[in-house]
C-alpha cells in the first residue's frame, strides 16, 4: 500500500451511515471527497444505497435522495459489479448470496480494505475492516 492512496470498497451499511448520519462514516465519505483516501463502490451496493433511502422510514423526498446520490458520487467512484464467472466460482464464500456481490467486489477492485457493518464479511472476508479501525489507520499514517 506504500507509495498509494489507501483504498476502500464500502458497503452499502458504511455509505447509508455516511449519509444520513454524524459520524465516523460521514468522516470517512468527507476524505474520500477530499481525495485523502479513494473510496469505491459498484452498482449493486449503489441500487442498495438508494433502495434503502426510499425507505419510507427516511422520509426522503426524491429531490433529497437524488441530492445525497449526488453529493455521494463526489465522495466515491461506482465500478462495474464482479463478472458472473467469479460469482459462480465464489458461490460458497458467504452464506448470504446478496453479499457475494459486495465482497467479491471488493476482491474485483483490488481494494486494500471492505469497510462494512456486516458480521459474516467481517469473519470471513480477510480484507474487511469497520469504519472506526480504518479511520485510525489512516490518520496513523499521516500522524
């Protein structure tokens, strides 16, 4: 990782967090928006991001879901989801099939870390990492 900017595949959980609330994942979308880390996604979790916001439970008016996608897209480039033949290959990985395609792309996008929520990519994805020990390795690093 010397030499490069961390980077960081987000999950769906992590990017929501980042939206709508205080915190360490709004810090985390901020330093991807200032380039201080590159943060990525692909098209599956970005569908999830606005399905969830739509939630009634939100409250969120179109305009206003539109303008957090928006604002979203300057924190964080969206890369094509993992090929098919990985997915048949990885099928086994997780016992959740809908996280494959989170996992996997982090795989797929050579990503350092998988920022995410999530308990089962957390114990079985190497790479995995929440977003409060992502933060403090990459203000360790700048200290």
């Amino acid at each position: 990782m010397s030499g490069r900017s961390t980077k960081a595949f987000l999950d769906a959980n992590t990017i929501i967090s980042g939206l709508l609330f205080p915190g360490n994942e709004a810090t985390l979308l901020e330093l991807g928006r200032a380039k201080a880390v590159v943060l990525i996604t692909n098209h599956y979790v970005i569908e999830e991001v606005k399905a969830v916001l739509r939630r009634k439970e939100f409250d969120l008016s179109v305009e206003e879901v539109n303008g957090l996608i928006k604002y979203l897209n300057t924190c964080l480039t969206t890369e094509e989801n993992p090929p098919n033949e990985m997915i048949k290959n990885n099928i086994h990985l997780l016992d959740d099939e809908k996280d494959l395609l989170v996992a996997l792309g982090a795989s797929h996008s050579d990503a350092d870390y998988l920022v995410t929520g999530d308990k089962e990519m957390q114990e079985k994805t190497p790479i995995s990492t929440t977003t409060r020990k992502l933060l403090e390795k990459i203000f360790s690093r700048n200290l």
